[in-house]
C-alpha cells in the first residue's frame, strides 16, 4: 500500500500528509490554500478561514480536480473536511459539521491506506459536535473512535499517536465536566504527559498538547484543590505560551493562564496575580481572530476576570469594561448557539454588580430582562438553568423588597421554587443556595412560615450532599451557604411560633455539618426526648444571630415546650465586628496586653447586655447550668465571662450565678462523669520543642495523678505524636500539659505540639478511627479549644473531636495563658472533681475561689501543710509554687481578669 511522508510548512506541523503529484493546473489553488492555513493558524488573519473554505471548494469545482489520482482527491477531501470543521466551530454553523462528517465517511468507503488520519479527523469532528451542540452521545461517539484508533497504532508511533491522545484527553475532560460518572480528569492528564513524551521534541504542535496539559492540570486541580496542579499548570504555561506557533491555541492559552492566576490569587492574596490575570485575559484577546467564536470566547472570559477583579477592587472602570465586553459578545452571539444562554446570564452579572455599586435600578431592571432572557433561551436539560433561575428569583425579590413591588412576589417565589426544583435535579448545590436565599427574602418579607419551609429544604439538601461523598474542595463551595442554615432555620421557627421544630431543625443540621467537617458518618435525625435525654439536668441554650435579631431557644428539664426568647440586639452586624476586634486584640497581645484585657472586658458586658439580661428572667428559676449551643461566629467568643456591674463597684459574673458549659450539639452531650477515675494517660511538657519549657507542667501533671488511680506519664522526650497516640485508648483520665496552637483558617490542623515538634491534630484524632472513652479530657495547651473562621457552623476544635470520639467532657483554652495561671486553675479544678464534682461545676467553682485571692493568699493556700482544701497538691509539686508566689506583689490578684481565668472552659459534661 502507498504511504505518504508529512507535508511541509504548516500543514506538516498539524501533521498531515503531504498530497500525491499535484496537477499543474491545480497548483496555484493548492498553494494558496497552503498559504491561507499558515495565515489563519499563525497570523491569525480574520478571514483567512472563510478564503481557506473557498479555495477548497474552486478546487473540487476545478475541471482538472475529477482527472487527478484517487489519493490525492482523497486527501484533497480530507484536508477540505478539517477546514471545514474549523470554520464551523468558528462560526457556529452545526450543519458543516455534519457535511464534514459526511465527507470523511465517503473517504472511508475508500479504504485508503492512512484510513487512521481519516478516522482520527472523524473523532475531532464528533468532538467538535459535541461542543457546539453540547451532546453527551457526540461526545461519546468520539471517544470509542478515538480509542480504537489508538488501539490500532503501534506505540513508537509519533504523528497521529500524540495527536489522537490530545483530542481523545479533551473529549475525557468535556465528558467528565458534563457527567461526573463519565471522563476522568486523571486518564486526560496521563494521555496528554504521554503525549508531550512521545511527540518529537522540534514539533510545533507539541507546544499545543503543553497548553491542553495545563488545561488538565486545571481542571483537576478545580475538582480536588491540589495545588500542585495548580503550580505545575502555571509553569508550563509561563515556560511555553510564548512560544507557540498557533494563534488559535495561543489565545486559549492566554486564556487558561489568566484562569490559573485568577485561582492562585483567591489562595495568595497576592494582587500581582490579578493583575497579570487580566493581562492575560488581553493577550487572548488579541490573538484570537477579531469577530470569530474564539474571539468571542475569549472576550467573554476577560469580561469574567474583570468582574472578578471589580469585586476585589471595587474599580468602577472595570465593570464598566466588563458590561461593555459582555454587550458586545451577546450582540455578536447567534440566539440558537448553546452559549447566548451563559452569556446572557453573564451580562446580567455585571449589570446585578453595577447596580450594586451605583444604586441606579436601571441596572437592576436590565439585569431582570437578560436573566429571563437567558432562561428562555435555555434547554430543559441545561446544567445551569437552577443557577438561572436563582439569580432571576433573588433580582426579582431583592426589587418586591425595595419598591414594595407586589407583582414580583409571584415570580420570585416561582423561580425560587424552580430554582430549587432544578437544583435538586441537577446540581443540589444551587439547591442549596436557592433555600438559602428563599427562606432569607420569605424573612425579610415576614413570611416565616414559608421562611421555615425552605429552610427545611436547605436541611434536606445538605443530606443530600453530605451522602453524595463530593472531595472536600467541592464540598467547601456549597459548606459556605449550608453553615448559615440550621441558625436560619431555628430563628425562622421562633418567629412563627414552633420553637420546638427549630431545636430540631438547629440539631439535625449542626449534627451533619458537624459530622462532615470531622469525615465521619451522620447520625439519625434527633427528636425532642432524646435531646432532653441527653441533657439531663442541664439547660440546653441555642443561641443563633441573624441580620435582624436573634434568638434563644432554652430546652429546660421537665419543661414540656421549648422557650423562645427575642434578643433584638444580636444581629450579625454586631457579632462580626466583635470577633474580628477580639481576633485582633489577641494578635497584638504581646506588644499591647492591655488592650486585649480591655477587649475582653467589652466582649463580656456586651454579652452581658445583648444575650443574658434578656435571657436570664426566661429561665426556670431552678436552673443552675446552662449549656450553650451558639451558632456561626458567636461560638468564637468567650460567653462565659459576661458580666455586669455589681452596686460595690466591683463586677457581678455570669459564672457567679451559673454553672455554663458549651457543646457543639445536644447529641455529643453524655452524662457527666463524677466517680474517680480508673487510670490516667499524663502528657509532661513534651521536648525538645522549638517553644520554651512550661516551668509549671509539673505542678499540673501532679494534680491530675492525684485525683486518679494508677497513671501513664509521657515526658519530655517520651512524649511522642505515636507514643500519645497509641496510649489515648483506655485511660479515663486524659490531662495534656504541652503548647497548643488553633488553626481558625483550618481547624482539622490544630493541635497540641509533641516531642521533636510532631503536631498532634485534630486530624490525628479523628484518624484513629476508634473510640476514646475517656471520662475527662483536660488540655491545658492553648488555643485548644479554637473552632473555625472559615466554615464556623463545623465548630470543628480539639474538643468537638474527643467529644464525637466518645469523651464525656473536655476542658480546654480558647487563647494562651501563663504556665502559672495554668497550673492553678488545673490543680484547683482537680481538687473539686477529686470531692465529687461534675467537670463543669468543678470548673466554676475553682475560678470563683481563685479570682479574688491575692498572691499572699495564694501562697498561704500552697504552703506545705497549711492543710487547706482548695489545691490538694503533694508538698513537693506545692512547694515550688508557694515559693514563687510569696516572690510575688503579696496584693495582687493575678486571676481577677477574664483574660487569665476565662480562656478554660468545659465543653460537653
């Protein structure tokens, strides 16, 4: 059989064959669509494309094009058939697709000897119907063809082998992006690193398949956050773009590396990012032909990156860019291609923003038009009509809120509805946000009923996808909105009179976010005995803020309903700025401590202020602990020291009154422990470490052994992550004296520190896999009592963990205290659950015995048999201590501030 070599010039850098004796008379023709390939695919000359089609056809109309050799009109065909798949992609026009698709079939009916070209050109146009039509089956199609052309190819083979990988990996990823259970982002990149390997290393196209192994990269690295696909992606990139040969491709690599920095900024903070995100944006812009479907892709990614950038930098110039680009791509865009839907979509974007910063509802009422538009233009099967639908919904209901605009309130509610609908169908994630934003207007409206209906749809959703088992990168996009929904849902059923099914609500929900945010397996949904059962005698509190109020529900022993107390001054945005203020403070603690005792005093009466003096008189007059349930970003704040002013001039303290204790749900309560314990694990000031020694860890460790039989003691060097680990299962005493660290910004890596600097996690803990039974877990370590900023409903902290693992209670710090305050407040508590105190009550009543004594009285309590009952420490871990303080200002009292007692707390019994 003949076998043809590879053409020259661009045709051979495409790779394919060079055509047969080409007839005299047919040589200028064949010349100049030589030099129309190298001006469209190189120079990117506009209309290059359309003159390539022309010239093919006055070849096939030529007399002399019937008497020329069978191959070389076979190939002549072939050649026509790919061009003409080009301009279709360009232009939008479905139906070259299938003349080229007939073509090449004829061609194969042939049986030429390089039938693999020709099928593997079949593949590209399937893949090329695909895309235009956005047909799964094309997609398909396009796949088993291109697999039985590699099949059929030997392996050394270097022209059409990498070819064939780079379309059959495109296919994989358009397949996997359209139907997860379809494609794989991991075959796609292993096809394209295969095919950088295996094409010649001078092939022009091989900078081609560098670019469209980025673009794996990318897509994989947007499904599971691994950022070393990120980082790779973009050094192929920035190593190659500049040297690409294709125009076409040079602006989706433009594209791809704007994309890349754009998503590297949103981890970096990094501005220099953004900025070269857009310039990126502008060079595929520039490349891509004026006027063609490429260059209206690459406009419209650019207008995507403004409007990222705008709402970073709020740049009025840059969203008026974006609305312009946006205009100009949905004038240019043919109503029946599958895009003008996201398009249309994307230009009410920018006018919602536009509107959003200049307040004119001109922009508003625009944006409502595209959006119907963009809905009516979308097929019944559209991925993306839920999200459609929700920003038509909330535009809708944001005007029926401004103007009192009763003829929105329909449509608002019925593209919620639809909008959720759809979601639910499709993708539960818009769901999700769709009852989120349902149940916020239904509120702001004063509709709670209905407010409480799509609060409960949001619940269900979020079963829906917690069982779904997305990879954590996905799940934290749709964990953002669900975080807000329990709290929402709770204040909702208040507001209509059902507390009841608010604490159900606030449970069920709090229970999944929780069990997600740990990897473990939800539990069943509560009911109301079972939450009072575990309760006991204590009083439950769910404290939830909202924009415009909030509110208590108190689950008390042997009430038979659940009250609803309003507190109207706990609205986020007063909760927000008390966090970050206090976040702040402790930062600056070292250079500024004053502040940080002053902002925790303000913390406090204003908790004092805004939550307890409304809720106390709503109290059963004989409670006597409460444990709190605070949702969102109150649960970031120490409750516990409220206070009020006290007629003396000193200060009355919430925890003078009442026992208060914290979980993170009523279902991780058990009852509390009171017998002595069994055997204890000590864990003594770890070392080496790169923090300084705890010069009181001693006096602690003693305290714990002597409030419990025999005991494990790791110190120092024996204090290893393995050995900690290995020993946690069996004690029912566990008392860690080490240097801790909370990780707001990613709660699953904090920890306390171990020997040789080995971090013991949140996440070591969970990876066991086992029960702790333990009956009291004490870590005096700072900051182990620290949840999440990031996602705060997961209330995911040290303590949440042991406690989901099978603790009955755990006491932890919210911030660093001295070695000192730590071993008096340890060694006091241990002495009060040594008499038989439950944690929490021994807990209370050590620090109300220590705030008010004095160094001297302090000392006089530790003095080697002074006989006292409030330490109970043996002489030789005493006299240390009562050494120091006598050492000490005999007048000061160094536990009166809530900035030294108050960083302890009990979480769960």
């Amino acid at each position: 059989m003949r076998e043809y070599p590879l053409a020259s010039g661009m045709a051979g850098q495409l790779g394919w064959l060079a055509l047969p004796t080409v007839p005299d008379q047919l040589a200028p023709l064949v010349d100049r669509s030589d030099a129309l390939l190298t001006a469209w695919w190189r120079d990117h000359e506009v209309d290059a494309l359309e003159r390539l089609v022309v010239t093919w056809s006055e070849i096939f109309d030529h007399p002399h094009f019937r008497a020329a050799e069978a191959d070389f009109r076979l190939l002549c065909q072939d050649r026509a058939a790919v061009c003409l798949c080009w301009h279709a992609l360009e232009t939008g026009q479905g139906e070259e697709l299938d003349e080229a698709h007939a073509r090449l079939t004829e061609i194969l009916a042939a049986a030429p000897s390089w039938a693999a070209d020709v099928e593997y050109h079949l593949g590209i146009i399937e893949e090329g119907r695909a895309q235009l039509r956005n047909s799964l089956a094309q997609s398909l199609a396009a796949e088993r063809r291109l697999r039985a052309v590699l099949a059929a190819l030997p392996p050394e083979e270097t022209r059409l082998r990498p070819r064939c990988m780079d379309v059959l990996a495109r296919t994989l990823l358009w397949l996997h992006m359209h139907d997860r259970a379809r494609g794989s982002t991991d075959e796609a990149i292993a096809l394209h690193r295969a095919a950088v390997t295996l094409m010649p290393r001078d092939s022009a196209y091989r900078g081609v398949i560098v670019v469209m192994l980025a673009s794996s990269l990318r897509a994989r690295f947007k499904e599971t956050g691994r950022l070393s696909d990120l980082n790779e992606a973009l050094t192929l990139l920035q190593e190659s773009i500049e040297g690409i040969q294709f125009s076409s491709v040079a602006a989706y690599g433009h594209t791809t590396l704007g994309g890349l920095l754009r998503e590297r900024y949103v981890r970096s903070g990094d501005f220099a990012d953004l900025q070269r995100s857009l310039e990126a944006h502008a060079e595929a812009v520039r490349f891509a032909p004026e006027g063609r479907r490429s260059w209206l892709v690459a406009l419209n990614n650019q207008a995507n990156a403004l409007n990222a950038a705008y709402s970073v930098t709020r740049d009025r110039t840059l969203l008026e860019q974006a609305i312009d680009s946006l205009t100009l791509v949905v004038e240019a865009t043919d109503p029946r291609d599958h895009s003008y839907p996201a398009r249309l979509n994307n230009l009410g974007n920018s006018l919602t923003f536009a509107y959003d910063e200049t307040g004119d509802p001109a922009y508003r009422d625009r944006a409502i038009v595209k959006y119907e538009n963009a809905i009516a233009h979308s097929p019944a099967d559209d991925q993306e009509l839920s999200s459609r639908y929700l920003n038509l919904a909330t535009k809708l209901a944001r005007r029926h809120l401004e103007r009192s605009r009763r003829r929105d309130r329909r449509p608002a509610h019925r593209y919620f509805r639809l909008a959720y609908e759809t979601g639910m169908a499709r993708a539960p994630e818009w769901a999700l946000t769709a009852a989120f934003a349902w149940g916020e207007w239904a509120g702001a409206c004063g509709r709670w009923s209905e407010a409480v209906k799509a609060y409960e749809l949001g619940i269900e959703t979020i079963e829906l996808l917690f069982a779904r088992q997305d990879s954590r990168v996905d799940k934290e996009a749709w964990l953002r909105t669900a975080q807000g929904v329990p709290a929402r849902a709770a204040y909702a059923c208040a507001r209509s009179g059902r507390p009841e099914h608010g604490v159900l609500l606030q449970e069920r929900g709090r229970t999944l976010l929780l069990a997600e945010a740990l990897r473990m397996r939800g539990g069943d949904p509560p009911d109301l005995p079972s939450i009072r059962s575990a309760a006991g005698d204590r009083t439950l509190v769910y404290l939830d803020s909202a924009d415009i109020g909030g509110t208590a529900l108190i689950v008390a022993p042997g009430a038979r309903k659940v009250r609803s107390v309003e507190l109207p001054e706990l609205r986020n945005a007063a909760v927000d700025p008390r966090v970050d203020l206090l976040a702040r403070a402790y930062q600056g603690r070292h250079t500024d401590p004053e502040l940080w005792s002053q902002t925790l005093d303000s913390t406090g009466r204003w908790a004092q202020e805004v939550i307890f003096d409304p809720l106390l008189p709503s109290l059963p007059k004989e409670a006597d602990h409460l444990v709190l349930i605070p949702a969102g970003r109150l649960a970031l704040l120490p409750l516990h020291s409220a206070w009020s002013p006290h007629p003396d001039g000193g200060r009355r303290y919430l925890v003078d009154e009442l026992i208060i204790g914290y979980t993170p749900t009523a279902q991780a309560l058990r009852p509390a422990g009171t017998a002595r314990f069994r055997e204890a694990l000590v864990v003594d000031d770890p070392r080496p470490v790169s923090a300084s020694p705890l010069p009181w860890s001693g006096a602690e460790c003693a305290a714990a052994l002597a409030a419990s039989g025999p005991g494990k003691v790791l110190a120092g060097p024996g204090a290893t992550r393995a050995a900690v680990l290995d020993a946690l299962n069996g004690p029912s005493l566990i008392h860690l004296s080490c240097h801790g660290a909370g990780r707001s910004d990613a709660p699953l890596m904090s920890g306390m520190l171990m020997a040789e600097d080995e971090p013991l996690t949140v996440g070591d803990i969970i990876a066991l896999n086992t029960r702790v039974e333990a009956e009291l877990v004490v870590m005096s370590a700072c900051e182990t009592f620290q949840a999440g900023t990031k996602l705060p409903d997961e209330v995911v902290s040290l303590p949440t963990a042991l406690l989901q693992l099978g603790c009955r209670a755990v006491v932890a710090t919210q911030w660093a205290v001295s070695s000192l305050t730590a071993a008096l407040i340890v060694a006091a508590f241990y002495r009060r659950r040594a008499e038989g105190d439950p944690p929490a009550r021994a807990l209370r009543t050590a620090v109300n015995r220590l705030r008010p004594l004095t160094h001297a009285e302090l000392a006089a309590h530790l003095k080697p048999g002074a006989g006292t009952d409030l330490f109970g420490l043996p002489p030789d871990a005493a006299r240390p201590l009562w050494r120091t303080l006598r050492r000490r200002d005999p007048d000061a009292r160094p536990l009166a501030k809530p900035a030294e007692w108050a960083a302890f707390s009990v979480v769960g019994g």
